[in-house]
C-alpha cells in the first residue's frame, strides 16, 4: 500500500448528481464511499453549480427527485419556498438539494483531483494530485460529461475572444465581461448550453447583438401542459431507425408530439439497445438533432425569454456552419456560410448579416456544441489511466466507457460507470430521472460485490 493512504469501501470519482447520489445510496447500505471531487463543486456537479436563478431545471419539481424509491422528495423540500410539481425550480436550489442530501449521508468528500486509479490487489488505488492515495475495494466512476474539445478553426485564438468551455470560471468571466462591453456574440451551438449562455448574456445586461449558429439551426422547444399517451414496448418497432422514426410521426401527429416523445421515455434503453451499431450510428447521424431538441425541452418562462430576444433581433439563430475565424484588430472576423446560400461580396454600404455571411466581427464566440464528443480525446487523468492498460475502452460508438448491462466497466474487476459516461450502452442516461435509477441498481450490485468478496 502507497504511502499517506486512506481505506474505504468505494472511492468515487466525480461530484456530479451522479456521484454524489452514488455516495448517498451506498451510505443507505452501510457501505462507506470516498467521493472525490477536485473542482470544488461536490454535491452539484456542473449543471447545478450555477449561480443564476435564471438557469432553470428543464424538467419540473415534481420529477426531480434525487431518489429512485422516493418520486416526491424533491418537490417536497421546495413546497415550502412557493414551488409546486409543476414548477422549474432554479438548477441554483436544486444544488442546494443535493448538498443538503450528501452532508446528510455523511460521506467524506476530498476535495482534489483524481489523476490515476490502478488495481491493487483485488481492489483499486487512487492517486490524488497532491501526491495522496485512496485504497478502495471497488471503484465508482462519475466524471459526467467530458469538457469540449477545442474546435479546428479556432485553434490560436486567444481565450480573450474565444470561450471553449462557456462553464470553466475563464468561461464564465468572458461571458460576464462582453457582457458589460456589449459586444456581439458569436455562439457556436444552438441547443441547451446555448440557452444558459443566452440568459446569462441578458441577464448581466448585455444588449449587443447575438448570433446562434449550428448546422440545422435547431433549438430547444418548450415544455407545454399535453395529454399522456403511454405504449407498451410491444406497440414499438425495433431495429430500424427509420421505421421508428415514422412511427413517431404517426403517433405525433394522432397524440401530439410531446405525449408521443414522452411514450418512448420508458422504453429508451431497450430501444436504443434493439439498434445495431449501423442503426445507432444511423440515428446519431441523422436523427439526433431533432430528438434532442423535442426530448431536451427548456421551461416555458425560459422558452418565452428566448422568443422575446428573437422578435427584438437581439438574438438571431441560423442554421450554417463557420467558414472562417481569425483575429483582426483586436475583435474575432467570422465568415458565416448560411445553409443553402453560398456566401458572396458584400454590395457597397451593405451591412454584414449571417444571410450574406461576409464581414462579421464579434467580441467573442462561445463554444456551445456540446461536452465531447469522443471519450478517447478526454483529458481526464483516470481514464486515461485506465485506457492505457486495456483496464477500459471506448464503446463502440466512441461516446463513453464500455459497460455492461449492470454498469460494470469492462475489463476492470469491481468498476463501475454511472451518468453519461455509460450513453453508449444506454443512450438516454444523462437527465436526473433516467440516472437515479442506474444509480440505485448499482448501489445494489456493490453491496452483492463486496458482501460476496467478504464471504469468499
């Protein structure tokens, strides 16, 4: 055993929802956990880090209970403050939610970097970044998403005027200073990272120009009051992309497309799994934009500030791609070439728009396509680590950890993956709902692991 070492039952990696709920649950089953969480945001991860009321939950109180065996919990703690099931509650307090349930679990949080885990003996080493170790008999990964890698063409461009990770404090302290500026804004990216940058821009006072742009210029659409329409998995195609893609049409258009989206939330992982890797690589292709933005859905209040952006043309979004980026005169020059106009001269007097596409100057772009794409590139020290030696590998789409059914990591004894490092098996895995599930079957399968390993 390395020396300044500590014992525990399960080390944790990563203080996410997804981590901190796999401490609690374990605290349920008399099994002690280190969580380690070296960005000083245990207990709220990312997305509920956010110090801005105006970031709301997208999905309501009454469906964001941390527990798998208590729906009503969170909606519960909030009833109190004037919140009631139906409401967004901002993603500020429900942070707060999941802070208050890790300090009731007693569960010891270190606050540094996980930088390498290794087996050792039957059980996993951690190494910290300041040179301490954690010796644990099982090994939990929760890293969540994977910070964005640096786009092509905007490599060389100082952090001044390009923000990669718009959640990283450089990212947020960008946003806050164009802010106070009000210099336009580029940002690249029209889905929910799109929307939280968007409020903290208007929120801060910003009253420059914003450009959205993605490929299909696609964005959130807003939850509405809507009729349940449930099926059973019987009712379903299997296996095709596209024969379910025209039942969900059908069922759209008989049902209404949120009942219809929301009747395939129960059956995603036996959906996704029925796909062979042809198929799901055929939907990530094709039919992934348009899922995410029907299934991901933002509040109504915050869906209505959008639109009210919109129709003051402070915000435009435009469906196209980056043709050029480079620095001139202390500003970003973008060329924009719009889906389906090529990009020409500007006339004389003619003012720069993303319909023409030249001439564009901005204070600063922000990166919001999204976390990383492949989980090779990550930066991430464990991983890495175990990506060396075989102990893991890449699902075969390349988007998180290989895993079996139960979350097991493959190829390393006693791993476990949790949340969205594990999308490739599940697909639907990174909202709170689908995740407390995955985190309280996991809890069970560590208790039978380690009771297991005491009787052996």
């Amino acid at each position: 055993m390395k020396s300044d070492c500590r014992a525990a039952d399960v080390a944790i990696v990563g203080g996410g929802f997804s981590g901190t709920m796999m401490a609690a649950e374990l605290a349920r089953r008399g099994i002690g956990a280190v969580l380690i969480e070296g960005g000083g945001r245990a207990g709220r991860g990312t997305a509920y880090s956010t110090p801005e009321d105006v970031h709301l939950l997208n999905v309501p109180a009454g469906k964001m209970s941390a527990w798998a065996d208590r729906p009503d919990h969170f909606a519960e703690a909030v009833a109190g403050e004037g919140y009631g099931p139906a409401d967004f509650v901002p993603r500020r307090r429900y942070g707060a939610y999941l802070s208050g349930i890790l300090r009731g679990a007693g569960v010891e949080v270190v606050d540094q970097a996980a930088i390498r885990a290794e087996p050792d003996g039957e059980g996993w080493s951690v190494d910290l970044a300041d040179g301490r170790s954690i010796a644990a008999n099982a090994l939990v990964l929760a890293q969540g998403n994977q910070p964005p890698g640096r786009l092509g063409f905007a490599r060389g461009i100082s952090g001044q005027l390009f923000v990669n990770d718009p959640w990283s404090d450089e990212g947020r302290a960008a946003v806050a200073g164009v802010a106070a500026s009000g210099g336009d804004v580029l940002i690249i990216g029209t889905g929910l990272t799109m929307v939280d940058v968007v409020l903290s821009l208007d929120e801060a006072g910003h009253r420059g120009w914003i450009v959205a742009l993605s490929r299909r210029g696609l964005a959130p659409r807003a939850h509405a009051a809507h009729e349940a329409a449930p099926v059973e998995l019987g009712e379903l195609p299997q296996g095709s992309v596209v024969a379910l893609w025209r039942w969900l049409r059908q069922r759209g258009a008989a049902a209404g497309w949120r009942a219809a989206v929301d009747s395939l939330r129960p059956h995603s992982h036996a959906l996704w799994q029925a796909l062979d890797a042809r198929e799901q690589r055929r939907f990530i292709r094709h039919a992934r934009p348009w899922w995410d933005v029907h299934r991901h859905r933002i509040a109504p209040e915050v869906a209505g500030r959008i639109a009210a952006m919109i129709g003051e043309e402070r915000l435009e979004i435009v469906a196209g791609r980056i043709a050029g980026m480079r620095k001139a005169d202390g500003a970003l020059r973008v060329a924009i070439d719009r889906r389906g106009s090529p990009l020409t001269p500007l006339a004389s007097g003619e003012s720069p728009s993303p319909a023409r596409g030249e001439g564009l100057e901005f204070a600063l772009a922000v990166n919001c396509t999204g976390p990383l794409g492949s989980i090779a590139n990550s930066a991430d020290g464990v991983l890495g680590s175990l990506f060396g030696p075989g102990l893991a590998q890449p699902d075969a789409l390349g988007m998180g950890l290989e895993v079996d059914r139960a979350s097991r990591v493959a190829g390393a004894p006693r791993a476990w993956a949790l949340g969205p490092l594990t999308k490739g098996r599940f697909w639907e895995i990174v909202a709170v709902p689908d995740i407390r599930g995955q985190v309280a079957a996991v809890a069970d399968d560590i208790a039978v692991e380690l009771e297991h390993a005491v009787q052996s």
